[in-house]
C-alpha cells in the first residue's frame, strides 16, 4: 500500500512539475524576425521534443505503468523528415531511431510507425501523405520507399525495385504523382499511387535541368515541385510535369547563398523556405530567388539550430523545423502584414 502511495505521489508531483514546465515557456520572451521595432514577419511557436510537446499526455494507468516498468523511448532523437497533414498529425522522421513518430494532436494520440512492423527501416529519411490516408516514407540505405496506411496500421513495400538512395518525397494533389529523389542516381523519380514510375527528371551535371546529388523536395500551391539540389548549391523549381521553372542559388558564406541546403518548403503567399545546415538558418526568399529574410542561429536556446535539416509549412502557415542534433522539431509562424498586430491586439 505505501508503494503505491509513493507512486501516486510521483505522478501528481510529475504532473504539477510538467505544468509548471508548460507556463514558463509559455511566459518566455517572445522571439521575432525581423526584430522590433520592425513589424515581425516570423515569430517562434515552440519546440517538440517529444508527443508531450505536442499536446498529448498519457492516461493515468499508463503514466503508472511508465513508472514501475519504465517509460517506452518516445524522445525524438535524430529527426530529419517532418510533415504535419489537415487532421493535425505531425509525423517527424526520425533517423536516430529508425521510427515515424506519429503526433495527433486533434486526436491527443501518439504511436510509432517502423517499430515493431515486419518491414523495418534501416535510414528513413522524408514522408509525405496522399488523400487516401497513406504516408509514403523513404529509406535510404534500403533503397526502398513504404507506404503505410493509417487507417489499417499496415507498413508495405511501394515500388517493386530498389532506388540507389531515395531521400525526399513529394505527393502532388494536382496529377496523383508522387516525387522522390534518388540523390545516388542524381535525378527525381515520379511514381502513380500504384508504385508504378510514370517519370524521371534529370540527369548529373551543373547545367539548369540537371542536378549533383539532389535531395529534399516540396510541391506548393501551384503543384510546382521544387528541388534542393545540394551540391550545386541551388534551388531548381519544375512544372509538374517535369518542365524546368527556374533556378536560383549559388555557393558561398554571404546572405542569399547556400553551404550546405536541405529542406525546402513554400508558404501560402508563395516565399521559399530553405534550411542550410552549415549556416544553421532558414533563408526565405520570394518567388524570383530574390533573398528576403533569414532566421535562426547556431546553439540549443528557442529559435536556435544544430543542424536543421528538414521543413515543412502547412496550410495555416505554421513552420515545422527538424533541428536535427538538438534532437527537436521547432514550430514557427509565418506573419502576413498585419497579422502581428492583430495579434498584439488580442493580448
């Protein structure tokens, strides 16, 4: 009975304690881009570090079972590839791992995907979602793509061949494709959501069309796919057909170019998003490749990075950030004119 007593003692103590945790981030300063007195355009949300961040906490006979037994490893550890979809699921890639971390934040449910199926994945990198209620994630030392349906809980192989080393994923609403980047082959493959290949794009070389080891990918509004094409330090935009749009970008260290870009993403007024993992920032830039605005710095505090690596924006432009070895997702808001007013307003 005292056992017991002690226990239920901790888990009220551990519930007061992550309350407490959860106002004092929420009364910490506020982080914007550009700062004042310029009207922000980018402002900090919160980091995820594991489903508790998300909003999601754990009945109270498992918080009890966590603490005889021990807790299962929900932390993200190496994450990468983040999406989060209409229904507020956020799925964070975790390379560390070798899991999906699977967040419903409507739902205030957590699971894993790649944790205890029959196909396991060895290096997951990106994952992207069709209107079937089916995530697509790649695997790149697997030289596979999986497809899991979040409606039966089942994982399967997608495409009846290997890739050399699949990274970034894309679906396009508009044609049903799904884009992929097979970064060893140095071009963009394009399967139906039969797993058939229906396109390629590209071959290796410097060339506007072509790409050297491209890897993250984004389809905006429009149904354009944009590539990060990493080590030609630049950011090639195509029709969905595959049609070559435009390119912008050149290596360097000075504002406006790239060292080492990855995740690439587009939000609702049409400004690009790229990580740079050397940099540890977010450049943003409008639609002729013109630089805007960058965010972030090197180190561990809020609006900080080590390595961002993937990104995402969804429709009500919230910024998901892989800040991949500070072992977190930071979520961002995009501000458009006006927005930070309002907001100062209701407060």
């Amino acid at each position: 009975m005292k056992v017991i007593c002690a226990v239920l003692a901790c888990l009220y103590v551990t519930a007061c304690a992550s309350s407490s945790a959860t106002g004092q981030r929420s009364a910490s300063r506020e982080l914007q881009w550009p700062p004042l007195p310029l009207e922000p355009r980018i402002e900090w949300v919160k980091d995820i570090n594991d489903y508790r961040d998300a909003g999601i906490s754990k009945g109270f006979w498992q918080r009890l079972a966590d603490l005889v037994f021990g807790e299962d490893k929900t932390r993200i550890i190496k994450p990468y590839g983040v999406f989060c979809d209409e229904k507020e699921r956020l799925f964070v890639v975790d390379v560390g791992a070798s899991v999906v971390h699977v967040m419903d934040m409507r739902n205030k449910e957590y699971f894993l995907i790649g944790k205890e199926d029959k196909a396991v994945f060895r290096t997951p990198i990106a994952i992207t979602e069709d209107e079937q209620e089916n995530v697509y994630i790649t695997d790149s030392s697997a030289g596979a793509i999986y497809r899991y349906s979040l409606i039966r809980k089942e994982l399967s192989p997608f495409v009846p061949f290997k890739l050399g080393r699949p990274t970034g994923i894309a679906y396009n609403r508009r044609n049903k494709l799904i884009y992929v980047t097979d970064t060893a082959a140095h071009q963009v493959i394009a399967f139906g959501l039969d797993g058939m290949e229906r396109m390629r794009i590209g071959v290796r070389g410097d060339l506007p069309g072509q790409f050297n080891y491209p890897t993250d990918l984004f389809v905006d509004a429009q149904g354009s796919l944009l590539v990060t094409d990493a080590l030609n330090f630049r950011i090639q935009r195509f029709s969905p057909d595959g049609q070559l749009l435009d390119v912008f970008g050149r290596a360097g260290d000075s504002s406006g170019s790239f060292a080492k870009p990855k995740g690439v993403a587009v939000d609702s007024e049409g400004h690009i998003y790229v990580c740079d993992a050397l940099f540890d920032a977010v450049q943003i830039f409008d639609g002729t490749g013109r630089v805007l605005l960058d965010f972030g710095s090197n180190g561990g505090q809020e609006g900080q990075f080590w390595m961002p690596s993937g990104i995402y924006i969804d429709g009500k432009d919230y910024i998901y950030v892989a800040d991949t070895y500070n072992r977190r997702v930071q979520v961002f808001r995009y501000l458009k004119l006006g927005d930070a007013m309002v907001r100062g307003a209701k407060k």
